[in-house]
C-alpha cells in the first residue's frame, strides 16, 4: 500500500515538473549597447505551448494594433493573434514553417544567465543568423519561432551586430494568457492575416475604386464622384484626420489602360477653397470665369496663378500612364512579359498643413481623347513614423499650368514663349522661415524638336533676382519597357518609351523639386519661372506643365 502512494506521489510530482511554466524576459542590444526605452519581449514556456508577446502587452496597455503568437507542441504549429482594434481581432496559423528551419549546428559554447548554451547558425533573406540555446530547462521556445525545435533560445543575434538576449529566467504558477486572450477569435488563411495586419498599423482614405477617367459625354456624376471636362476630371471630398508632427502621408495611385494606348499626363491635386473664388467654380461654370493671366503674348491663361481672391490647384502627385498596360498587353514581343498595373506612389507629407483636419476636393485628371480612356484606384495613407523630414507649418499656393480643363478649354502652358515667362505676386502676413519652393516641371511637345525630347533649363527668380537654375531630364526610360506594350518600336531598335524626356518617363512619377528660398519676411514678394520654349513646327507646339507651392514655418 506504502508503495503504491509513494509511486501515485512520484508521478504527480512528475507531472507537476514538466507542467510547469517559465517566464523569460529578453532584452535588445545593438553593437554591445542596450537599446532605450525599448518594450523587452517576454516569452511563457512550457511543455506543451510557448507564448511571445510583450512586456506592454502582458500589462494589457500596449496600443493597437498588436500581436501575440503561440507555438503549440509538439506539433510546433505556430498560431498568430492580431489585435487590430478594441473587439477586433483575427487569427491564423502556420504549421510548417518551424520544420522547415536548416540550421549548421556548431560546437561553440557560452553561459547565458548560468545555463549551457549551445549555437546553430543559419541564413534569412541574406541576413546571418546565430541562435544560442540551451537543453538545460528541458523546454523548446524562444522569442521568436527561430530554433523553437533546437531547444530554449536565449539569444538571437543578426549579422553580428543586433542581438535579442534573455535577461531573466523565472517560474511562474500561471501565465494569465487567458486574461488576454478569452475568447474565441476568428482566423483567416496566412497571406489574409499578414495583409489585414499590415493595414491596421495605418490610416487608409479610399478617394476612388476601379473609377474610369474617359472623353465621353455619357460621363456623368454621382451621388459620390463628380466628373468634369467630359469625363477627363474626376472628383471627391474627403476629410482628413488630424495629422501630428510624427506621421507621414502618402499618395498611392494605381492605373490600366482601358482603351487608350498612349502615354498621357496625370494628376491627383486638391482644390484650395481659402479664397472667395475656388478652382471648383470653374468646373461648374466654365473655365473663364477663373482670373486670367497674361504675360504679352497675345494668350489668356485661366486659372493657372494665385492672386488674393484665387489659389490655383496643388498638385499631390504628377504621372503619366504608359503606353497601354493591361488593355493592350495582347500585343506579343519575344522575352517580354508586360506588366499588368502602373503603381504610383508618392510621400507628401510636406503638403499635411493644408490637409490635416480638413475637407476638401481630391481630384484625378488624365488628358485623353478616348472614350474607354483609364481606369484608376487611388488611396492616401497616413502612418506613425519617427522619421520627420518636413516641419513646415505653411502651404501656400502659387501656381500651376497644368491644363487641367484642357478638354473644357483650358489652354495648354505655352507662356513661355517670352521673356516674362510665368511671372505671380504674393503676400506674407507673416516672416516666413526655411521657405522652399516646391516645384514640378515637365516639357511638352511630342514631335522631333518638340521641348519634350530637348533639354531646357528652368530659371526660378525670386524678387527679381535669380534663385535656382536647372535642366529637368530623364534617361532612365527604357527601365520602363514592361509597361509600355503598346509603345512604338524604331528601326535604330529603341522603343518610345526608352527615350529620354524632359523630367518624364511613360509610366513614371515625376518628383517635385525643393527649392531653397531662404528667409522671407513679412510682405509682398515675386516669383517668376523662365523656360526657354521652343518655337511652333506647324500644328505641333512645345508647352511646360509647372506648379509652385511655397513651403515654410511662420
């Protein structure tokens, strides 16, 4: 009988030994150094589960989104919790990543907290990795789902200068992982999981979806987006959150041919409603009725300047489409595969006084002619960053040339042909400091001698005095052949689109340039662009497509 309760005792001991659950807390270091004000990973190991998370999450106060992942034994299934939201959350799970870890098992040793550990080294995405583990604690876990077959992980080390490392090792009666994770969560296949997270951690405003940009008159507006100029104009208001010092925003555009093979002008802007008379106005009453520019060359120009009554459109992102992705990708060339979409993308968080907290029109234009035209989706996203490049608390518009009624009657920028150029006064309330002039330029004319295929130097004077001269040119076209397959091929064996243009490239973004102003003070002040605008060859003219916005912190 005495042996019989002696035996039942040393089992449950047993039993109780190898259930029992350790707490590990990790810290990270960086060349030897210990990173501040970090979050230390905290691993819950036992027998049959290991739980990562973090030292604010076991503390229930992390902030959303965040993740909790869990290696079930034996079968060293790993089962990933993301909590998007407050009562939002997913999960899925991956059962053969961990069998497929090849580690080189070496005989190098070290004391890690006084345990033996043992490393295993093995390459990630060309980074080297060394794991130290021990077999001491009779456990397999670690802080991440590296080496969960080799043992307990204690220290992860990359390339020899980043390493994660245990600093603590304690028993625990119990984790409280249920306080966390109570209740039944749904899942959701890996790639699913991956994307829903990954969007979680931004703000995304949706402007427009799959919206076709045609030359129709069929093309009317609804209920949520206005087209204009025949349907080479679309619209929609969107509030913006508040946007703080630490965030970023992005534009994010992406376009197909939907029957035009040609490579066009684009542009995602927003219109200013400051003034008493807005870009918007035009749309609804005809182009004419913006203020007119004149420089002496015979022309009018509506719209194309600020004055105090009238801020022209500021330009987010300009592109232009490539000669016919997607509609046209039936056209066969040996050893090419065409690409399908024209992604563009474009940080401009320099812009973010302007559009923090406000409501305001965002519009898409593309000049075509043809009535299944493009179609586009457009997104802009707003992220948590610690990089801040741009603190500038001033946006002011200047001017812009880009025709954006042009099949409303907007003319083409050909004020260029003289001296004057584009010539706008301004006024400061205030002394403004760091100011910039950013500044998008492209050239124009598609013949031989056109101004889009000769380089010509941009002059910016600054109260009459020359500020900043440069040749806007790109020769780097030909990186674009995939998406061009409706291109034109030449017998000297280019393509159009290899050829270089004046700051463009079908199926490219062209970058604003940042022009240094210095310090402004309080006042009237002038800018004027002088362009170099080649001469007219019959019905074929050059034309220069610029905007200005000023930039600076008052």
């Amino acid at each position: 009988m005495f042996k019989s309760i002696l035996a039942s005792f040393f089992i449950c001991l047993s039993i109780f030994s190898f259930s029992q659950t350790y707490e590990i807390q990790y810290e990270s270091s960086y060349n030897g150094k210990v990173q501040p004000n970090q979050n230390p990973i905290i691993v819950w190991v036992n027998e049959n589960e290991n739980f990562i998370l973090n030292t604010k999450i076991k503390e229930q106060k992390s902030d959303f989104p965040f993740e909790i992942s869990k290696i079930e034994k034996p079968s060293n299934t790993i089962v990933s919790y993301a909590f998007l939201k407050p009562n939002e959350a997913i999960s899925t799970s991956d059962k053969e990543s961990i069998a497929k870890q090849e580690f080189e098992l070496t005989t190098q040793t070290k004391k890690i907290l006084g345990y033996n550990c043992k490393k295993a080294v093995t390459k990630i995405n060309s980074n080297t990795i060394e794991v130290w583990y021990t077999n001491d604690l009779k456990l397999k876990g670690g802080p991440s789902s590296l080496g969960q077959n080799l043992g307990m992980v204690l220290q992860v080390e990359r390339n020899g200068n980043s390493a994660t490392t245990a600093v603590s090792v304690k028993r625990i009666k119990t984790s409280g992982i249920e306080k966390i994770i109570n209740k039944n969560i749904p899942t959701t296949d890996l790639l699913s999981y991956r994307d829903l997270l990954w969007k979680s951690r931004f703000t995304t405003l949706n402007v427009f979806e799959n919206e076709i940009i045609n030359f129709s008159d069929q093309s009317k507006s609804d209920e949520n987006i206005k087209r204009f100029a025949n349907g080479t104009i679309i619209l929609k208001k969107i509030k913006f959150p508040k946007i703080s010092q630490g965030e970023n925003i992005f534009v994010e555009l992406k376009q197909q041919s939907n029957g035009d093979a040609y490579d066009r002008t684009g542009t995602v802007f927003f219109i200013p409603e400051e003034k008493s008379q807005t870009f918007f106005d035009s749309l609804e009453k005809g182009v004419k009725t913006l203020p007119v520019y004149e420089n002496g060359n015979g022309k009018q120009y509506y719209g194309v300047i600020s004055n105090q009554n009238y801020q022209p459109t500021v330009e987010l992102m300009r592109f232009f489409t490539s000669f016919g992705i997607n509609k046209f990708n039936h056209i066969e060339l040996k050893d090419k595969t065409w690409q399908t979409i024209s992604p563009f993308r474009q940080d401009i968080t320099e812009l973010k006084p302007s559009l923090s907290e406000k409501e305001i029109w965002i519009g898409t234009f593309i000049g075509n002619y043809d009535k299944g035209g493009h179609k586009v989706s457009l997104d802009i996203t707003i992220h948590n960053s610690e990089q801040i490049v741009n603190k500038n608390n001033k946006v002011i518009p200047l001017f812009n040339t880009t025709n954006i009624m042009e099949m409303a009657g907007q003319d083409y920028a050909t004020m260029f042909n003289n001296d004057k150029g584009l010539f706008v006064e301004f006024n400061l309330e205030k002394d403004l400091k760091n100011a910039q002039l950013r500044y998008i330029t492209t050239g124009h004319g598609g013949w031989e001698n056109g101004d889009e295929f000769i380089p010509k130097a941009n002059s910016i004077y600054l109260d009459g005095k020359l500020n900043f001269s440069f040749t806007p040119w790109r020769t780097e076209c030909g990186s674009y052949r995939l998406f061009n397959p409706a291109s034109g091929n030449f017998p000297d064996g280019l393509s159009s689109s290899d050829l270089s243009r004046s700051n463009w490239c079908p199926g490219t973004v062209t970058n604003p340039n940042f022009i240094s102003l210095g310090e402004l003070k309080a006042g009237k002040h002038t800018i004027q662009v002088r362009i170099p605008q080649g001469e007219p060859e019959g019905t074929s003219f050059s034309a220069w497509n610029i905007s200005g916005v000023l930039l600076g912190t008052e």
